[in-house]
C-alpha cells in the first residue's frame, strides 16, 4: 500500500484560484510518516491525524484535522489519493463551512512550473 508522503503543492481547487490559494504562503499540503500531516492555502492552516485505506483498488489516506482560519477555530476531514506517481487528488470539507476538491504535485515539480 503506497500512500503518498512528504509536501505537496496544491496546483488547482475547485471553489478557489491559484491567486486566492497562495494568499498567505504558497499553498500545500504534507503527509509525514508517522500519520500526521498539514496543509495551508488562502488563511486556513490545518492539522492532520492520517488514516490510510484502499478505496476502488488505489491508496486513500483520510484525515480529520484541526487548524485556524485568519484566528478562528476550524476543523474537518478530507482524503487524498495518489493518481499514477506524479498527481495528487483529493477533497477538504470544514466542519459546517466550505468544501472544495484539490490537486496537488511534488512540492519541487510545481515549483518548476511556476518560474515559466
């Protein structure tokens, strides 16, 4: 079961822009080995407790997390999956609050891109 680890930078989600995503600091999302994890985009900054699960035969971590969005309290879950070993795919949901789905990349890939 290979999950995915290390940081990712989200690329694409759906309810917000590139611009929107990198307000604060280029957005992201990390999985570390021992089951946590964390995320940031616009002013939402999240911690996770990671569970991995295999769902239509392909690797899902699920995650409840806990975090701060511009000095509130927030928190949710989501999932995340592999696509192929280049793309990360998943969903954020925020507990009686938005949800949008996200695509992330290897943190140094989508750097790459961004100098263009």
């Amino acid at each position: 079961m290979r999950r995915p680890t290390g940081r990712w930078r989200i690329v694409e989600m759906d309810l917000w822009d590139r611009d929107a995503i990198d307000l604060v600091e280029p957005g992201f999302i990390e999985f570390a080995d021992d089951g946590t994890g964390q995320f940031g985009f616009i002013a939402v900054r999240g911690w996770m407790d990671c569970r991995t699960t295999e769902r239509d035969d392909r690797t899902v971590v699920e995650f409840s997390w806990d975090g701060d969005d511009e000095g509130d309290q927030v928190s949710g879950r989501g999932w995340a999956a592999l696509v192929g070993d280049a793309t990360l795919e998943g969903h954020l949901f925020v507990h009686l609050g938005d949800d949008s789905g996200f695509r992330a990349e290897p943190f140094v890939r989508a750097d790459r891109q961004d100098r263009r």
